[in-house]
C-alpha cells in the first residue's frame, strides 16, 4: 500500500478519530465543577470520592459573585 494513495490517508484518519473518541469517553468521569461559594474549580475524585480542588476560579462566576454581592 503506497503511503500517498488516498486509501491509507483515510485509513489513517479513522484511526486516529477512533483514537480521539475512546480518550474522550474514557476521560468523562473528571468533569470539572464550580465550588458555588468561592468559584473555584474542582473535580470529583472517584477512588476516594472527595473534592480535588484545581486551584483555579471561574471568570464568569467570579463576575457573577461581583454583581451580586
């Protein structure tokens, strides 16, 4: 197979977008939220289910909290 034949570029783009989808799907269950108090970002962390705090805030719930004080 000839690797500038149009049949391996598609081959290798499907290969690599199987790829991409199997990360994203296995990478769910780290969603990010929002602390609602201090706007900071947080994820759930499954093995001990707690709160990993990612010592990084919202902008907009942080315009948000200024606001409405």
């Amino acid at each position: 197979m000839n690797i500038y034949s149009n049949k391996f570029a598609i081959i290798v783009i499907i290969v690599l977008v199987c790829i991409l989808a199997l990360q994203v799907s296995s990478n769910s269950n780290s969603n990010q939220l929002i602390d609602s108090e201090t706007c900071e970002l947080y994820i759930i962390d499954q093995k001990i289910n707690a709160k990993k705090y990612l010592n990084e805030f919202d902008s907009k719930c942080l315009d948000f909290k200024n606001l409405n004080p």
